[in-house]
C-alpha cells in the first residue's frame, strides 16, 4: 500500500509524540533544569520509575488486552477500548507518584504524574460521549509544564515556548489527517492537558 508524505509525516509525529513517552521526557526537562544537583544514580532511578509507570505497565496491560480479544486494537481506535487501559493506566500513575514522593523527587515530578492521571480520569469520565485526544493532552501538557517551569525557575525562553506550540499544532493536524479524532476531541485533550498540569505546577 502506497502512503503520501503527509500520511507518513502525521504518523511519525504521532509515534514520536506518544503521550505516554512525554511523561518521562517532562521528568528528564525538570531534573535537568531544576535548581537542586541530583546524582546520575538519583536521576537514572527517577527516570526509570516514571517510564515504567506512566508508559511500560499501560503499554504491556494494552498488548494483553489486545491478545486476549477484551480491545480490539493496540491503537485504541475504538473509543470504548480506551476504558481499561485508562483506568489501569491512571491508578499507575497514581502509585508512580507516590513511589517517587517516597524516594525524594523534585515535587514537580510527582505532580506531573498525578496530572497525568488527572488527563486519564477525566478522559475515561468523558468516553461515553467522545474519546479525548490523549495525543494532544501529552503535547499540551508539557507546553503547560514548560511555561510553569518557566515562571517558576525562569528556565526557558520565548521561541521555544512558540515551537511548542507549533508542535501542538502539528499534533493537531496529524491526528486529524490520520482520521483518528475530530475538532472537539482534539480541543478537549489540549485543554486537560494544558490545565492540568500548569494548575498542579503554579501551586
């Protein structure tokens, strides 16, 4: 089967954005501006329990589901594929945080997860009716991440804030070219993912 360009552009922008790869890559952008010195032992361990809660459990409960015919898609196309995974997904991000919380990490980290599951409650709530964008959520998110982290610690500048929001865009676009979500879906995901987490890292 024969892509176009732009067909092959929206899904590496889709696969290079997964929203469950961003969380480990906000956690990396907070340690490595963060005031505080962490040793490589301290960030290694801190990187890897934020990857494996926030994106190895849900992605392995996703492949399980699919092998077991519960989902039919690994892609969680379907909305109504979305509810367990989200569900396993939030109460793993929920004891991420607290795991974390326990060995010292920079507090923004851990509010970053508990956003994350904030996204993934609020999704599953809303899935009778549209399946949010949890692409869009994780773009957004860490633009939100970026500007409290900006406010707070004045890391940072202008033109990368706008090219994250060029990337949101791009998101937008690419999801909507895929065929995967509308408008609404689209809007929804940006904007509990933006509130989100700014709202929890603006404390």
């Amino acid at each position: 089967m024969h892509y176009s360009f732009k067909h092959i552009l929206a899904q590496l922008l889709s696969y290079t954005l997964h929203p469950g790869l961003l969380p480990t890559v906000g956690a990396l952008y907070i340690l490595f501006i963060h005031p505080d010195v962490f040793a490589f032992e301290s960030i290694i361990k801190i990187l890897f329990i934020v990857f494996t809660g926030t994106y190895l459990i849900p992605l392995l409960v996703i492949y399980i589901l699919t092998v077991l015919g519960i989902i039919e898609s690994v892609h969680l196309i379907r909305k109504q594929d979305r509810i367990y995974p989200y569900m396993v997904a939030a109460f793993s991000a929920i004891l991420t945080s607290r795991i974390l919380m326990n060995i010292g990490a920079p507090r923004e980290i851990v509010y970053s997860t508990l956003a994350s599951a904030f996204v993934l409650v609020v999704s599953s709530v809303l899935i009778p009716f549209f399946k949010s964008s949890a692409h869009m959520a994780g773009v957004a998110g860490f633009t939100g991440l970026y500007l409290a982290l900006f406010e707070r610690y004045s890391a940072g500048n202008l033109y990368t804030m706008f090219l994250l929001v060029g990337l949101c865009g791009a998101t937008a676009w690419a999801r909507i070219l895929l065929k995967r979500h509308s408008l609404r879906e689209l809007l929804s995901g940006a904007v509990l993912g933006f509130v989100g987490i700014y709202v929890l890292l603006s404390r």
